[in-house]
C-alpha cells in the first residue's frame, strides 16, 4: 500500500490504450458527484482509481474513507460501548464518518441486505432531505466482474446497482496492459527501496520484459509484491534479468512429450537456460550445454548397459578411453556439489 501521504495519481499508470480509457472516464466523472462503481479483478488496483477520483473532484479537501462490506474500516469509529452495531447503524456511521467526502464501499456484491437499503436511501435522498438524516457523501463502490449475475440472483439489490452502475469504470487486468508494467515495477521498485533507505533502483530492459511476460494472476497487488521482493534480495542498484526469474512463480505451458519433437524439446530446454543466464557471469556456455546432453546421455546408456563402459562405449561409437575420461570429466565417477553457473543452467 502507498504511503496516505502520497499522491494516488502518482502511481496510475496510463501508458496502454487499455488504461487511457480509465483515465478518460475518471476525468469525466471526477468534477461531478455522482455514485461511481469500479469493477475489476483483485488486484486491479480499484481503490487507486478510487483514490484518483477523489483526489481530483471537488471533495478532494475532505475525507476519503474505505470500508469493507461490513461497513467497517479503520477511519470509521467504533461503538462507544464497544458492542458490534447492526448493520444499518454501522453502514450510518461510515457514512457520517465520509461526510463532505467520498465513501469507498469495498465488494458491494457482499453488503449484506440491510446495509444496502441504508445506501440507497442515503444516495437517493442525499440532497433532498426526504430522511431522518441526510448524509452529504459522495458513494463509490468496488465490484468483480460477477455483478450482473449478483443482480439476478438478488445477492445485490437492482436500485443499488442501477444507481451505481450508471457511471461505471472497468479496470483491465494487468495482463491486458502489459504496456504500463515496466513504468509499474520502476515505481514501486522506488516507492520500496525510498522506505527502507536505499539508493534508487532500477531494472534494465530486459528485467522488464521479463516482468512484462508473466501473466499476472494476481494483478498489480502481486506486482507490488514482487517488487518488494526485489529491493529486499537484490543488493546492487540495478535489478537484472536473472533476479526477476529467481523471485517470479514458474509459469510453463504443459504440452505432453510424446506430442514435442526431439529437436523441440532440447530448442525449448535452451530457450529457458538462456533466458535464465541474464546476469550470470558465464563463458563457457557450449561446453556447459554439451555437459548437460552429455551426462543425461551417459546416464541412460550405462544403465541399459549394467555398468558396462565397453559396451556402452560400443553403444554410444567412442572409444573406451574417450569414455572414461568424459565420464571424469563430467564427475560421474565421482559425486560433486554444483556450483552457482550449475544452478542457473540447470534451474526450472
């Protein structure tokens, strides 16, 4: 989470047309005050553009308080008595504690019913006076992409998701704004190497378009998360590609061996080798390439062969001698502990 102190626009990013289309209807709903719902995966960074629309209306001197679909929150006070209120006197005292602000409902599919009605009586008569009390606050709720199918199950009332989805912001994944990742990970790479004290960071262009392959499951909040990773296990100031591999999940599309021709296997194996080798100080790659086919190779063919080096030599068209001291060579006569280039080449 960003520092309250910060700016929220300072981490949108809108270099994707897929973004620029956000940016563009926060603009246009920023200057008024209506009820705003933002819908999008976990992650997506729904209350940031919650934020930024607060931050850029004309409540922006006043309070923007968050609160989950209990109607609780850190900036809403707890009863006097200390007893959990029901939820219609919970969902009055967010909104008194939002009053002259914004009021950001968490999850608004998972409000339970009493606390819906209080909302929308609150939004429908805000500026009438028409209820006991009148609550000058502007609503905006969050909401995954499920909600039509909330309605129709009548998990969430229609008036409420009419008069919120009337102005209604879709925030893409992550994966499909691959365009602002690299700006991201530079921010939060520095926004986290600023809080405990480091020198600025950086990645380099092919730390980034690692970062830009993965598919992001879990959106920016596992980008911030890897981020962090970054500034605490990389020491130098400039993040390489090989440290990025070392902290992302393996993501690899299975497709069956039998279905993969020889070639294919060994030119998809070097692939990631090489992608994993950024940043190792390797020079000797095609003798350390040959090791790994070679001793795979050696394995098979002295164990069809019992242990048996003159035929396996026979077997394999070398000579006895050529074999043993390749066998040497490699330490299959003997058991060694691989190195760090060892690691790398061989990692999955």
């Amino acid at each position: 989470m960003y520092r309250r102190t910060a700016r929220a626009k300072t981490f949108l990013v809108a270099d994707s047309p897929a973004m620029k289309q956000v940016v563009s209807r926060v603009g246009a709903y920023a200057d008024g005050d209506v009820p705003v719902l933002i819908c999008g995966e976990h992650g997506t960074g729904r209350e940031l553009i919650a934020r930024v629309l607060h931050q850029a209306g004309p409540r922006r001197h006043a309070r923007f308080v968050a609160v989950r679909p209990t109607f609780e929150g850190a900036d809403v006070p707890a009863p006097a008595d200390g007893m959990i209120d029901e939820a219609d006197e919970r969902t009055r005292r967010a909104l008194r504690a939002a009053a002259g602000g914004t009021l950001l409902v968490k999850d608004v599919c998972d409000v339970p019913a009493p606390s819906q009605k209080t909302l929308r009586r609150a939004i429908k008569h805000r500026d009438r006076g028409e209820t006991d009390e009148v609550y000058d606050v502007r609503v905006v709720g969050t909401a995954d992409l499920d909600l039509e199918r909330a309605v129709d199950a009548k998990i969430l009332s229609r008036e409420l998701y009419d008069q919120l989805a009337a102005h209604r912001i879709d925030v893409p994944p992550l994966r499909e704004r691959v365009e602002d990742i690299p700006t991201l990970a530079e921010k939060w790479v520095g926004h986290y190497a600023s809080e405990v004290g480091r020198t600025k960071m950086s990645l380099s262009s092919r730390a980034q378009s690692r970062l830009q392959r993965y598919p992001w499951p879990g959106n920016v909040g596992e980008l911030k998360s890897i981020s962090r990773r970054l500034v605490i296990q990389v020491e130098r100031n400039r993040i390489e590609a090989g440290d990025v591999d070392a902290v992302l999940p393996i993501v690899a599309e299975r497709v069956p061996l039998e279905d993969m021709a020889f070639e294919d296997i060994v030119k998809s194996k070097l692939a990631g080798l090489l992608a994993r080798m950024d940043g190792y100080p390797v020079h000797d790659l095609y003798e350390k390439v040959l090791a790994r086919v070679e001793r795979p190779l050696f394995d098979l063919v002295l164990e069809r062969t019992g242990g048996n080096q003159v035929k396996a030599a026979e077997l394999l068209g070398l000579n006895r001698n050529t074999l043993r001291k390749k066998l040497d060579t490699l330490g299959m006569a003997r058991k060694r502990r691989p190195g760090r280039e060892d690691e790398a080449l061989d990692g999955e």
